[in-house]
C-alpha cells in the first residue's frame, strides 16, 4: 500500500481511549514521504472531524466539503496528531489542496509542538526534518 504525505484516507482509529477521536474516520498523512517509502509499519497521522469549530484556527484546519473529496465540511485536528499502525488505514480517499498543505499545515504544527514557526513552509524535499534531526535520501541508501 502506498501511502503519501498530505494524503487523506479512511482509517480505523478505534478502540477509542479518553479523549482520543475514535470510530473510522478520515485522517491527513503528515508524515514525510521519505518515511513513506521505505515502507515505515507506522504513519505519522491528524484525524479529521466534521464537528467543525470555526474559531479554532489554532487547532485546526478547516477543509471545505468537496475538498480532497470529502463528503462534509471538516476540521483537521492538529492537536490530536498521533502516529497509527499502517494496518488501521483502508482507503484513500483524496489529497489535500496544494496551498493547505504546503502552508497552512506547518504554520499549525509547530505552534502546537511549542517550537518555532516554519513561516508556512514544509521541509524541503528531498530532505526533511524529523525530531531535529536533518534527513536526507543519503541515509537510506
């Protein structure tokens, strides 16, 4: 299974602990693709809700329905970032509009991690920053 950053799919994120969002539901891939591709057993993963909570912009990103073909308008729940086993994603179901993903997506996570804004800009590929850490293709090899 393929799986790509700024992906969305369908995943099964049940049993549900606490505050945890549960039942299948779709989720944003965050994680780099240099992961992606090695195959990683685990996905670097936000949920997405249709409880949508428009004074949220900390928090969350807003999708519009028919974004990335979702059914509802939705939220991305940055602050519940988490990383699921590849086993519990089903399907994809779409991308993530270019201008989201590319900006709005890491202006939010950093925030939320308590470290220093990117300036809306992504890791550069074919390199990425993951823990502080400067990834490159050359380490995979």
């Amino acid at each position: 299974m393929a799986i790509r950053q700024y992906e969305i799919w369908l995943a099964d994120l049940n049993p549900q602990i606490g505050t945890e969002p549960g039942k299948t539901r779709p989720v944003l891939v965050v994680q780099t693709d240099l992961l992606n591709r090695i195959p990683h057993p685990s996905t670097l993963i936000c949920p997405i809700s249709t409880k949508v909570h428009a004074k949220s912009d900390l928090l969350r990103i807003h999708l519009k329905k028919g974004m990335a073909n979702l059914k509802q308008d939705s939220d991305v729940l940055v602050d519940q970032l988490r990383a699921i086993d590849n086993r519990r994603l089903l399907r994809k179901i779409g991308t993530m509009p270019g201008h989201l993903a590319d900006g709005r997506i890491w202006e939010i996570i950093p925030e939320n991690l308590g470290k220093k804004n990117t300036g809306g800009q992504s890791p550069s590929q074919p390199q990425s920053l993951i823990h502080g850490h400067l990834l490159t293709l050359e380490g995979f090899r």
